[in-house]
C-alpha cells in the first residue's frame, strides 16, 4: 500500500486508487458519494484530498478490528475432502474466529456463493485452471459476489498468461474459455482485480516448499487482508 507523506496534500484518482488497493471506478464513484473529497483542474482532472483518503483508510482499520472481533464467514470450493479438512484443521487455531462452509464441485461453489454471500471465498488449487478462470469470472460479474474478495493460489496466478492457450489445447471433458472471457484475461480480469489475493503456492518449486501446517498458517492474515478489502 502506498503511503500518504505529509508533502501530499492531493493526489490523483491513480494514485488514490492504489493507496486505497480498489479500481478507478471504484474511486470516482466514492467521489460522487462523498466519501471522497476531491475537484478538478482547468485541465478536467480530478484531484483527491488526502486527507479525506486517510480518513478512508482509518474508517477501513477500525471496520476491520471490528469485524475480527466477531467472525469471518468463508466458502472454500474444493476439489478434494482431504483437502478442505486440512484446510478447517488449521483454522480451528487461528485467533480469527472463521466459519467456513465447503463446495464439492464449482456449480455447488457458484450457487452457496450467490446464496451465502460470504466475507471471502477459497478457491483450491486442485481445481483446474481453466474452471478456476471461469469461476472467477462469474464470481465478479455476479451482482451479489462481485464484491466479495477472492483467494486463489499463487501458482495458478503464474500461470495465468498461458491458461488461455491450454484452454485451446485441451478439448473435450474441460470446459472452452469464451471470447469474452478471453478478452477480459487479456484486459486483465486477474492481474488488476484488487478483490482476487494470492496464497502460498500448493506445489512451489522444491527450494521455496512450505510444509502443509506451515503453508496453512500464512493463509490467516490472508484472511486478515482479505477482509480489509471487502470493508469496500
């Protein structure tokens, strides 16, 4: 997150964009609501008091001690049991209090999403990552979970620029990429989506492997970050 200097005393909607880690959009649509205070220049663009952006970030830190005070609701689609009870195992540790409800299957996933609308969701690594393309993608067009931050794993965001070309080359039981969700990869679906977060790789190269338990335990003040963006 990009620190506000003194020296600052506005910025422009880029620059509050990435102090705050939302889009473009969503910093003009502050504006217009007022949560932002901001003008425009003769030359037409807009410049944000930073301290109107400080407050924001203040209002979000104490969003977040409150609803660490409570509870976390998550949903993990996975691809297999053993997996998801690993995952509930290491949660039961944390001192953030999460409740987590379990998918089998991307269907099962989209549908308790809409149906839940939980803090977060989860998705595993194992899922394939064209159907993880496809989850992500509705998960974010959906009025009801576009908003709700997404953790995947690290690996698949590597290997994200060549998801398209195994699409192409894997015909049959795996579902095809459309042109349209193609064209939003190329724009940028996951690379530019604040909500979309990455955690510890499953199957890192062998010089960075991480345990399971110690992989788990970095996952909470993901959770943490996670939480801190849908604040909103």
């Amino acid at each position: 997150m990009k620190a506000i200097t003194p020296e600052l005393e506005y910025l422009s909607t880029r620059q509050s964009a990435k102090v705050l880690q939302v889009s473009l959009g969503t910093v003009q649509k502050m504006v217009e609501l007022g949560e932002l205070i901001a003008w425009k220049t003769r030359g037409g663009h807009r410049r944000i008091l930073a301290s109107s952006l400080e407050q924001q970030l203040q209002r979000r830190k104490r969003a977040m001690r409150q609803k660490t005070s409570q509870h976390c609701i998550a949903l993990g689609i996975f691809r297999r049991s053993e997996n998801s009870e690993a995952l509930l195992s290491s949660i039961s540790d944390w001192q953030l209090k999460v409740e987590m409800a379990v998918a089998v299957d991307s269907l099962e996933g989209l549908m308790k999403a809409v149906s839940m609308a939980p803090d977060l969701i989860f998705l595993d690594a194992l899922i394939p990552p064209v159907e993880q393309v496809h989850l992500i993608h509705y998960l974010s067009k959906n009025k009801d979970t576009q908003r709700i931050p997404i953790l995947v794993d690290e690996g698949f965001i590597r290997l994200h620029p060549g998801v398209v070309t195994l699409a192409d080359e894997n015909h049959g039981a795996r579902p095809q990429l459309t042109d349209t969700i193609k064209e939003e990869l190329e724009n940028g679906l996951i690379e530019l989506n604040p909500l979309i977060i990455g955690y510890p790789a499953t199957n890192p190269d062998p010089s960075d492997s991480l345990p399971h338990a110690n992989r788990h335990s970095l996952l909470e003040p993901l959770f943490l970050e996670a939480l801190s963006r849908k604040c909103f």
